[in-house]
C-alpha cells in the first residue's frame, strides 16, 4: 500500500529530489538511518541463539554499514559541487522518507520472530520507495544508480527476513507481521501528527504576530490618546477611615 501511495506520488518525489541541496541533505541522512539499522542488527547477531539468524544478522549489519558509506559518499560529493548558500531547507522527509529502520525498536527485549517481522515490513517499504526514488531520479545518473545497487541488497534482506520468520515462527508469524504492521502503522500516525502540528504551531505564530499584536498595538494608541503629555502629578485622595478600627 506504501509503495502504491508512493508512485501516485511520483511527480511530488521527482520534485523533492530535484534541487540539490535537498538531495545532498537527505542522501547523508539515508545514510545516518542505515548506520543506525547496522548497530542495531550487529547487537541482535550478539543476543540471538540462532547459529543460522546469527550469520544472516551479520551479513545485513555489514550491507547497512556499505549502504551508510554509499550514501555519505555521495552525499558529500553533492554537497561539494554546489553553491555554499542553500536554495531550501525543507527536506520532505515525512513525504520522502528512506528506510525507516527498527523504528527505535529495543533490539534487545525482543525475541526474533518479533525482530524478523519488523524487518521484513521495513525492508519491503524501503525497496518499494527506492524504487520510486530510482525512477525519479533520472536527471542524476550517479545517484539513480546508487539507489539501483542498494535495492538489490534491500531486495535480499526482504526474501530472507520473510523466510526465516516462517522458519523461527510458523503458527504465529502471521500474527508477527500483523503486529509489526499495526506498530509501522502507529509510528507514521506520530510522524505525520508532529508534522502537522509543526504546521499549524507555525500558522498559530504567523496568526499572533501579524493579527493579535498589531490589535493590542492599535488599542494601545487608542489608550494613549486620552493621557496628557509629560509627566502628570495626581492629587493624593484622602481615605475616609479615621483608623485601622473605623
């Protein structure tokens, strides 16, 4: 359904991708996101007692370590052939994320039917959307060609996530993945809920500034009007207690 939605996005992608700056940003942030997902994946060959998923956790901790360097590399080498000024700082990454990752999954308080059916779900969005950001891609042949060989890899870690789950898991792996599923599912809510309301935090701002202050401005001009010039001494009233008793 995400890579669906994607690619009834595809002009917005293109656009997204198209200015440079943006698309140095968001490359070298693809590869924070894939160093993170290394970390994670080489903890979880640590913990797991699994000989088979052991192996399986490493080679995919090595490819996201390889994908993280590509990503900076190119990234880098974007950022280096523009202008020092940047056009924009708007980086669409609710619109265009990468690969979301274990989404701040604790590794180690899961077991690997869990770990696997997350995985499964993240990699299959990640090749979906990259193969978007592969298509749209095509006024940059170095990085439509970056994405082309990480998708490969991505393509990989989907079959095999897949695979094991049933493996580790075959009565319940189903209900794995519809639990990782409805997790994703919450964790975009959030993402695009703190989107919208960095929005609308915005328009509330732009609101006071331009609306509520110049009315206080206006009413206070108003009041000032009726003061006289200068400094104004007042007669003291006189209390009409007599003492603190009457």
């Amino acid at each position: 359904m995400v890579a669906d939605l994607d690619w009834w996005l595809f002009p917005l992608h293109r656009w997204i991708w198209s200015d440079a700056h943006r698309r140095a940003r968001k490359l070298l942030r693809f590869g924070e996101t894939e160093a993170d997902g290394g970390r994670d994946l080489a903890r979880a060959s640590e913990l797991t007692n699994d000989s088979r998923l052991r192996c399986l956790y490493l080679r995919h901790a090595q490819d996201e370590q390889r994908h993280a360097n590509m990503f900076r590399q190119r990234g880098a080498a974007v950022l280096v052939a523009l202008p020092t000024r940047a056009s924009s700082t708007f980086e669409a990454n609710w619109l265009a994320p990468g690969e979301r990752g274990l989404d701040d999954l604790r590794v180690d308080q899961q077991g690997d039917d869990t770990l696997l059916a997350f995985l499964h779900l993240s990699e299959r969005a990640a090749a979906g959307r990259f193969k978007v950001y592969e298509k749209a891609l095509s006024f940059d042949p170095s990085t439509q060609k970056l994405f082309a060989d990480i998708l490969r890899d991505e393509e990989f870690h989907m079959d095999y996530t897949r695979r094991e789950l049933v493996r580790v898991s075959p009565k319940k792996h189903g209900w794995r993945l519809f639990s990782a599923r409805a997790h994703r599912l919450w964790k975009g809510y959030l993402r695009v809920a703190t989107a919208l309301a960095s929005v609308m935090g915005g328009l509330v701002l732009l609101v006071q500034y331009f609306v509520v202050l110049p009315l206080f401005a206006l009413l206070a001009k108003r009041a000032a009007r009726g003061e006289p010039d200068g400094w104004v001494v007042r007669p003291a009233k006189r209390s009409s207690f007599i003492s603190q008793y009457e």
